[in-house]
C-alpha cells in the first residue's frame, strides 16, 4: 500500500508531460480549411535560369499560341539619318544680262509662273546696241558685195574684165559674207531669237530699240529669287532672276555606312515632311554619292520625287525611307517580341508547359515579322499569343524569388 502511494506523484507527471507534448503538436498542424484555403503558386520554382514551368491546369496555357522560327520572305527597309527638299537642279536656272546696261522695266516678280520665253525684264544696254548696229552694217555690206558679185559675173561672161577682176568680186563677197555670220552669231551669243534678229533688216530703226533687249525664261516654271529694280545699272556677273521647274524635286538623304550596299539606284523611296504628316510622297533613288563623309560615316545619295502639286518645297526637312529588294530572312511574329528593360527576349517552348526566356538581336522589319539575327535557329518554336502573360509571370516568380530576370 505504501509502495502505491509513493508511486502515485510520479505517473501524475508523466501524464501531464504527455498532455502538453500532444498540445504543442496539434497547434503546429494546419487544419483542414486552413490547407484548402492556402493559395497555390501560379508557378512553381525554375529548376533552370530563364526558365518558367507552369502548373497541370494552369489558366495562361489555354492562352499560348506559337509559330516556328523560319525563312521568310522580307523587303528590308532602310531609313536615312536626314534628307533635304532641293530643287531639280536640271530645271533650275539663274539668269543674268549677257552684257551690261540699266533695267529699264521689270515684268516678273517672286513667286510668279512664267512660261518659256516669256520676258522677264529689259535692259537698256549701249554695248547691246552696238553690236545690232555692227550686223546691220554687215548686212548692209553683204548687199554690195552680192550686187557687185553679179554685175562682175555677167561682164566676165561678156569677156569685158579679166578673170582675176571676177575673182576678186567673188572674193570679196565671202568675205562680207563671213563677217555678217559672225555679227548674226555675236547676236545670238546676246541671247537674241531669230525673230529679234530679222527685225534688224528693216530700213530703220528707233534709237531706243537698237539699245534695248529683254531677258526671257529658259523654261516654264517659277520664279524663286528676283534681284532686279528699275534703273539699276548691271553687269553680266550679277544673277537677276532665279528660275525652277518644281514639277519634280530632288532630296538630299544620308545613309549609314553600313547600307550603302543595299542602296541601288532605281529603288523606290518614301519620304515623309512635317507639313504633310499623313502623305507619303513615292519617288526612287537617281545617284548614289562616290565618296563617304569622314566626320559622319554616311553616303548621300540623290532621290527624285513627282511634286505636280507644288506641295514639295526647296530646304523642307524629309524623312526618307527606301524600300530594299525582297530577301529570304529568319524572322518570327513581331507579338513574339517583349521588352525588359534595353533586352528583347522571346519565349521559346522547351515542352508541353515549359518554356525559356531568350535574348536576341533582330535586324529588319515587316508589318508583321521582324528578322532574328541572333539568339534563335531555324524549328525553334517560340510564342506568340501570350508571351506578355508569361512575362509577367516570370517577373512575378524572380520577384518573389529575390533575384533579377
């Protein structure tokens, strides 16, 4: 009886210990609910860098769609680091008095169109008058030359004068007939027409027309610059009128280095001004420049745009376009393509629910492709539809991870 009583306090104590042992157990353990309202993880851990494995069921896999990386057909295009409207310098004229005198009337002002041969102004110049009067002298001798010709040619064949009297008449005739030549030709030399000079036959002349002769437009187009006022005494250095056919424009465009072997004259061009925003003008490439330049590390080369409208102004900035001749290029969708920072990366299916992140280096692009020069091969089959939710759930999963992508 003893014994059991001194017993008795020891299995009290062991008792209690076991209770409490059996408590502190059962408050580590989750409940039931709590289990089942735990969140799962959209993904679970990459087992590789830049790889993401999402979970059996997941939601984002009825979103994905991919394309095989492959060989399409692509027309590169090349974009121009700057261009510059200029005038078809082929239709461009600066006009000026072939010899000096003093404007005596002015008929074209700034901005005008002018037709060819329209007058621009008169001058009254006295050199000019000079020379109209040396050809009228010469025409003049040129008469008695041809009289005397004749009259020697019916004597000689009466036997009334020698051979060498007919042969100096002859003679002398070629002789005033050369020099009217050269006074017609110094005429026309003064920018007279034929018309003007035939005027010149008449028995005479007023003083002041003698003088007088008008400068006229080579060509129909518009005048650009006018430097002419009434009584102005100029010479034949100074430049009067400015004329441009604007019917079609040239573009001065510099390209890279590194294009210069795609670029071929004859290659269709876009160019685009600030003026116009939604217009693109079409044109194509007439010259490329034999010479890069040094400080820039570009070629220029020579576009020549259709300006019917007259839209198209000299010293407007452009941005200048060429579309290159279709090549075969490795390319992908362009909805492939996400952004991280100054990465582009792809997904790129590495099984049924995997995928892995890659960088890559594109070159030319379509409306709808966009060529991959580095960083894919040929089969590869990257994703399209899709490909934003997969990158934010890898930027989710290396957030929560600590580390960067």
């Amino acid at each position: 009886m003893a014994s059991w009583k001194a017993l008795l306090p020891e299995c009290i104590v062991r008792l209690a210990v076991a209770i409490a042992i059996t408590a502190v157990s059962a408050s580590c353990q989750p409940t039931q609910d709590e289990t089942q309202k735990r969140p799962q993880h959209a993904t679970q851990p990459a087992t590789e860098a830049g790889v993401i494995e999402l979970p059996e069921g997941s939601s984002l896999l009825t979103q994905i769609h991919t394309e095989r990386v492959g060989h399409r057909s692509m027309r590169m295009s090349l974009r121009a680091q700057g261009g510059k409207i200029l005038p078809n310098e082929n239709r461009l004229a600066h006009l000026g008095p072939r010899v000096p005198g003093r404007i005596v009337a002015v008929y074209a002002n700034l901005g005008d169109r002018v037709q060819s041969g329209e007058r621009l102004l008169l001058l009254d110049s006295p050199a000019f008058g000079e020379a109209q009067l040396e050809y009228r002298k010469r025409r003049t001798a040129m008469r008695v030359a041809e009289k005397a010709f004749e009259r020697a040619k019916a004597l000689s064949a009466e036997g009334a004068i020698g051979i060498s009297e007919y042969q100096r008449r002859e003679a002398e005739r070629e002789n005033a007939g050369a020099e009217l030549y050269e006074a017609e030709e110094k005429l026309h030399l003064l920018g007279m027409a034929e018309r003007e000079i035939e005027r010149l036959s008449a028995g005479q002349l007023p003083h002041a027309e003698v003088a007088q002769v008008f400068l006229r437009a080579p060509f129909s187009g518009e005048i650009i610059e006018r430097n002419a006022t009434i009584g102005e005494v100029v010479d034949s250095s100074q430049t009067l009128f400015t004329v441009a056919d604007l019917s079609t424009v040239w573009v001065r465009a510099d390209f890279p280095e590194q294009q210069i072997g795609a670029l071929k004259a004859g290659l269709a061009v876009e160019v685009r001004v600030a003026a116009y925003p939604d217009t693109i003008f079409q044109g194509a490439i007439t010259y490329i420049g034999a010479m890069i330049d040094p400080a820039t590390r570009t070629v220029t080369a020579r576009l020549q745009i259709p300006n019917s409208d007259r839209r198209l102004r000299p010293e407007m900035f452009a941005e200048v376009t060429v579309r290159a001749q279709e090549q075969s290029l490795l390319a992908i969708p362009r909805t492939a393509l996400q952004q991280v920072g100054n990465r582009t990366m792809v997904f790129v299916t590495r099984g049924a629910r995997r995928f892995e992140w890659l960088d890559v280096k594109t070159g030319e692009v379509s409306n709808e492709y966009v060529e991959v020069k580095t960083g894919l091969k040929e089969g590869d089959e990257v994703v399209t539809e899709g490909s934003y939710a997969l990158k934010s759930e890898a930027l989710r999963g290396q957030m929560s991870m600590g580390g960067p992508l």
